[in-house]
C-alpha cells in the first residue's frame, strides 16, 4: 500500500495517465467484487466489513481523480 505523498508523486511523474488508469481499474475491479459480495447472504457484521471496504474504495476513487486533476492539469 502507498503513502498518499507516494501516489502523489508517482501521480504527477505520469503524464500520459496509464498510471491513473491502473490505479482507478484496480478500484474499480474491488469495488465490483465487494458490490457481488454485498449481494450475497451474510451477517450483519460481515456485510458492515464489507460496507466499510466498498465506501473505502470510492474515497480511494475520489482521492485519485482530484490529485490528478490537480498535479495534471488540462
């Protein structure tokens, strides 16, 4: 896992954006799976887990798009 001063350094070395675009489809991939997952029959607790994964990987989305804009702008 990164330092956010890592991913922000390595963001703005990636002009070209194949860096982004791997960062982002990671997320995105997990962001599915756990979506799948959620649809599944579980305890309270564990979709809770699950819940708090899902909402993690959107912030990580989010932080991705907004250091990009701003490191990379148009």
């Amino acid at each position: 896992m990164f330092l956010l001063s890592e991913i922000e350094e390595r963001l703005a070395a990636d002009r070209c954006g194949d860096l982004r675009r791997e960062i982002l489809s990671r997320l995105e991939a997990e962001l599915m799976a756990l979506g799948q997952q959620q649809r599944e029959q579980h305890s309270a607790q564990d979709y809770a887990s699950l819940e708090r994964r899902r909402v993690a990987c959107l912030a990580g989305i989010r932080v991705v798009e907004r250091v990009w804009r701003r490191l990379n702008p148009v």
